[in-house]
C-alpha cells in the first residue's frame, strides 16, 4: 500500500547488466497498479522524495504487474537490490511521450512573442518567455514548446531510444 497519495511502490525481481544496458525487472505493488502516466523514464528511490536509487529508461516488456526496464547509461553503476522495494516515480505525462514519439512533427526554432505571457516546455517545465532564461524555443502545433535543450536530448537526439525501439 502506498505511503501517500500519488506514490507507487515496486519491488526488483531481477537484473542483468552489460557494457551498455541494465535490464531491470520490476513487480508493481497490487494496491498501486496500474500506474496511469507512462512507465518510462522513471527512478526508483529508497525513500519518498530521494534521490534516484536508481534510473530507467525504457519500458522493454510489460506482462501484468511484471515491467522490465532498460538503462543505457554505462557511467552510472548504480542498480536496483533484487528483494528491495522501491517508491517509484514516473518522469514523464502522456502528452511528453506522444511528442517525443511523433515522428511526423514539424518542430520549428521560434523566438518566444514578447507579450508578458509564457510557456512550459514539454519534458522539463522550463519557462520559455521573452523575460526568461529561455527566450527561444521550437515550436509544434499539436505539442506546444519545447527549450532548444530539452529539443535536442528528446525529439533530436531520441535520448531514451523511445522511436529505436519502436522502428521509427
């Protein structure tokens, strides 16, 4: 059962790791699944509000409460204790993942209107404003803005292999 409202709670079942990749097994808390925004990229932490334990990337394999994850970071070693049950936190909303796998998005580099409002950029809520750090921003009609940075790391750069997975 969760400790608060809006927390999930999983259990490590099994790892595996190479050079590139972590593939982590993950059993979701009965009373908490199914979590409702996407699995992925998450952390996994030791207490409510921590620091991650732990990061995944990508959902490999989802069968019942039973998700297996992938990490590729290779300069961080830190893995999840098979037996050790962790407070799970999703990253990411629908309407990130929908944007960042929507290949036929037309993103283009704006200056943001210098009209006293402002926006949040997808993936990282960033402030983009004409008074603000970021002044630009690429733009889409159907997901809104994103900073130049969160740009390059999820729609460009695919920083997650979401659309490698996928084939796109």
């Amino acid at each position: 059962m969760s400790d608060a409202p809006n927390t999930v709670r999983v259990v490590a079942t099994s790892k595996v790791a190479d050079a590139l990749r972590v593939h982590c097994e993950l059993s979701f808390d009965p009373a908490d699944y199914p979590y409702s925004g996407p699995l992925a990229p998450c952390a996994l932490d030791m207490t409510l509000y921590d620091n991650p334990a732990c990061e995944l990337h990508r959902m490999v394999e989802k069968v019942g409460k039973r998700v297996v994850f992938e990490r590729f970071d290779a300069l961080d070693n830190r893995v999840p204790e098979i037996g050790k049950t962790y407070f799970y936190r999703g990253y990411w909303i629908p309407e990130f993942l929908d944007a960042a796998m929507d290949t036929e998005a037309v993103w283009s580099l704006r200056d943001y209107p210098d009209n006293g409002d402002h926006d949040h950029s997808l993936f990282t809520w960033d402030t983009i404003a004409a008074y603000a750090d970021n002044k630009q921003g690429y733009f889409n009609e159907r997901h809104g803005w994103v900073t130049v940075e969160a740009y390059a790391q999820f729609i460009k750069g695919d920083l997650y292999r979401l659309r490698e997975a996928r084939g796109l």
